[in-house]
C-alpha cells in the first residue's frame, strides 16, 4: 500500500519516507510499522497527538499505513 500522512504534520512526507524506511509496495510488517512511529518521536518534532494505524485499500488490495497528527 501507501504511506499516508493526516492532520497538521511537524514533518514533511518526505522526511517521514526517509526517517520510516518504509516504501510503497513493502510487505506489511507490524513491528516496522511500530519501530517507524518511534523513529519519528525521537525527532523531537512530534509534539500533541500522533497515532500510525493500517488501513486496507479496497481499491488496491493492499494496506496503507497512515499517519495521523493532531495539535489535541
């Protein structure tokens, strides 16, 4: 699936591509998934809520990880 990034995000996607090391088209791995999400918190930039879940695609069969931040 694809990353994807909600809500009022202290880091670009880019950044987050980059600092997550997770790609479009990877086979999901929940322990990734959780180890990406605390790489972006040991930026520091991640103030307020943030939540990473997965979210099936129906149009492309596939998972997309999201990415969620709130300012709450």
């Amino acid at each position: 699936g694809r990353l994807v990034v909600e809500g009022n995000a202290p880091l670009t996607p880019q950044e987050i591509h980059k600092l997550t090391g997770i790609t479009s088209g990877q086979v999901f791995n929940e322990f990734k998934i959780i180890s990406s999400f605390e790489a972006l918190r040991k930026t520091g930039k991640i103030k307020g809520n943030a939540q990473v879940t997965p979210r099936l695609n129906p149009t492309d069969n596939a998972i997309d990880i999201v990415y969620t931040f709130s300012e709450n």
